[in-house]
C-alpha cells in the first residue's frame, strides 16, 4: 500500500507541475466548482492481463474535465506527458462516463 500511496503521491506532484493546470483533486477533496478539473485516483493493484499487468502494478486513472471535449482532449495529453516524464506508462483513454460534464479518462502504469 505504501508504494501505492508513493505513486499517487508522484503522480499529483506530476499533474500539479503543467503549466496554468486546472486544480488536482484526489477522492474526497472538495470541488472547487471551476469548469476544469483533473481528478487522480488510483484504479488497482492486482493487474491485469490485458494490460501485461502484474501483481505488484501500480495503476492509476487520470480524469480530465472542461467545458469543452478538444479543452479536455489537451488537458489529456497535457497530463499524459508530465506523467511520462514521472515514469508512468500510458495504457489506455476513453470518454468520461459522466453525463453533467465533458471529461477524459486516461490510465497508466508505473
């Protein structure tokens, strides 16, 4: 659990470091009530096989959200490259599935 913590840790530290980012929120914080967010929050530990996971993998999911899909698309990969260079691997990137605002999910593995 410590090296998990340890990655959310990185990981925020990362999503804080992008220029003009929008807040980082973790489960729990409050919403700031601003149109751009991004929300970190850990997916698993357990890993899975389509992924090439392994027990001891580290995953976390990284939320987007703007008031448009191209402003969330760029925050996307705003976040996807500061956390590249925090040593997570990209996995995979779908549509936020909440239906009051336009969000992007992004997974990745250190």
């Amino acid at each position: 659990m410590a090296d998990l913590l340890s990655a959310l840790a990185d990981a925020r530290a990362a999503l804080l470091g992008i220029p003009n980012a929008p807040p980082v929120l973790l489960p729990g914080d409050e919403d700031p009530d601003t149109p751009e967010v991004i929300v970190l929050d850990w997916v698993s530990n357990t890993g899975l096989p389509q992924y090439g996971g392994t027990p001891t993998s580290k995953r976390v999911q990284v939320t987007a959200y703007a008031a448009t899909l191209a402003r969330a698309l760029e925050l996307s990969e705003q976040a996807r490259t500061a956390m590249r260079e925090a040593g997570f691997g990209f996995l995979a990137s779908r549509p936020a599935p909440d239906p009051d605002a336009i969000g992007v999910i992004s997974e990745h593995r250190r």
